[in-house]
C-alpha cells in the first residue's frame, strides 16, 4: 500500500506538479463534450410532489394541485404523495407501506416540488417527516442525488421565506438542484376561491415561473445528472476501497 501511494506520489509530480494532493488517475477536466447525450430521454419529465399539511382545506395542497396542473399542462407527468398515514421517521420500521411509497415515488421521479405551510417560522413537521423518510442512500442508489428541486410555501399572515429558505438547505444536503426561482403566498386564505382554485394574481403568476423554471432545469439536466454530480472526492473513496479489497484479498 506503502508503495502504491509513493508511485501515486510520483506520477502527480510528473503530470500536475502544483497540484501535490490531486490523484491524476481520478482527476478529469469537463469539456462541452461531456454534456453530449447520444440518446436523449424522449418520455415526459417525471415530477413527485409533496405538501406539508394533513388540513381538510389544506393551502399546501391546493397550491400543489396547481403546480400538477401547470406541469401536467406543459407534457410532464406527475405524482402527489398523500402524507396522510406516513408514521414519523424512526416510529416505523422501513417497510411500512406509506414508506415504501414514499421512496418508490422519489426513485421514479426526476424532479421534485415542495410546498410546505409556515408554521412558528419554519416548515411544519409534517413536511419534514416526508423529507427525513428518503434517505441520502439507498444501497448504491441516491434517490434524490441529481435531481431538480422547486420549493413553495404558503403562509397565513404576511409574506415570508423562512420555510422555503429551509427546504433549500434540505434540498442541498440531499444533493438536489434546487432551482433559483421560488414562490411564497402570503395570506392564503384569500388566494383560492371557494373550489380551492387560485385566483389571478402575482403570486399566481410567480408559481407559473417556478414551474416553468423547474421543467426547463430538468429537461436541461436529467440526461446528464450522473455526470453533474460525479465528484472526484468519491471516485478516489472508490478507488481506495477497491486497492484495499485487493490487498486484503493477497494476504
């Protein structure tokens, strides 16, 4: 092992000599080409949805409905997750049946939108519980890794971001693209007419753009996701793995 790490040692200084600490056989350098798809996926982008709120006249889910309708309008196809019957995280084991949804779901999609009401300043915990139920890992799977992320809040006094600011740091720590644009409905009890419908306005219109923005970002990347996020840290974690299973295997 000694060994292999001095002629690793050797060949950096041959190749990149101001970068001592790179690994040459692992560092690449992305060009244009590397975005090239041969085969581009031809099906209607997928898109999961969920909402943070088990309310009969649920805010939440009424503006997800009308992010379903807007993506559906634009060729995507999309699924609502019904939070209804899904036990905390660590209440029940990983089979329960909501779960398995939960995470089946997030596999199938290739964009995510989450809508989360305000609640003491923070997403409700019901959001947060969906989120905590897909794990960062799935054997060699990252469910959300890659993936595109819009994130909307609703709120019953006067505007404000604190939940969706939230949602982006947890979209961030499951490796998601969480795209620029996001929406927050102030006073919502009187954006949506009595058939749950939300009226003209300027937040409507601001939910348009977050869908349009979300279905671009997504045709833009998911054909080329597992090159976005192939990071040289894990292929050198790959790598060291596989030189240690070798050398256990020679003793």
């Amino acid at each position: 092992m000694a060994k292999l790490s001095s002629m690793r040692r050797d060949n950096v200084s041959q190749n990149f000599p101001d970068l001592p600490n790179i690994d040459p056989a692992l560092f690449t350098t992305p060009t244009r080409h590397d975005l090239t798809v041969a085969s581009p996926a031809t099906h209607a982008p997928r898109f999961l949805l969920l909402y943070g709120s088990l309310r009969e006249k649920s805010y939440s889910r009424l503006l997800t409905m009308e992010a379903a309708r807007l993506l559906e309008a634009m060729g995507g196809e999309v699924k609502i997750f019904d939070p209804h019957g899904l036990p905390l995280p660590d209440g029940a084991p990983e089979t329960h049946p909501k779960v398995q949804e939960l995470r089946d779901l997030a596999q199938w999609a290739e964009g995510m939108v989450w809508t989360s009401p305000e609640r003491h300043g923070a997403m409700t915990g019901i959001m947060k519980a969906q989120i905590d139920w897909i794990p960062l890992a799935m054997g060699a799977v990252r469910p959300t890794q890659g993936k595109t992320l819009a994130v909307m809040e609703v709120s019953g006094g006067s505007q404000s971001f604190n939940a969706v600011n939230q949602m982006r740091i947890l979209g961030r720590w499951m490796r998601m693209i969480t795209i620029p644009n996001q929406s927050s409905v102030a006073k919502a009890f009187l954006e949506f007419d009595e058939s749950g419908r939300m009226k003209p306005s300027s937040y409507y219109e601001r939910v348009v753009d977050v869908m349009e923005e979300l279905f671009k970002f997504t045709l833009l990347t998911r054909d080329v996701s597992p090159f976005l996020v192939n990071r040289y840290s894990e292929r050198r974690e790959s790598a060291e793995e596989l030189a240690k299973r070798v050398n256990i295997r020679s003793i």
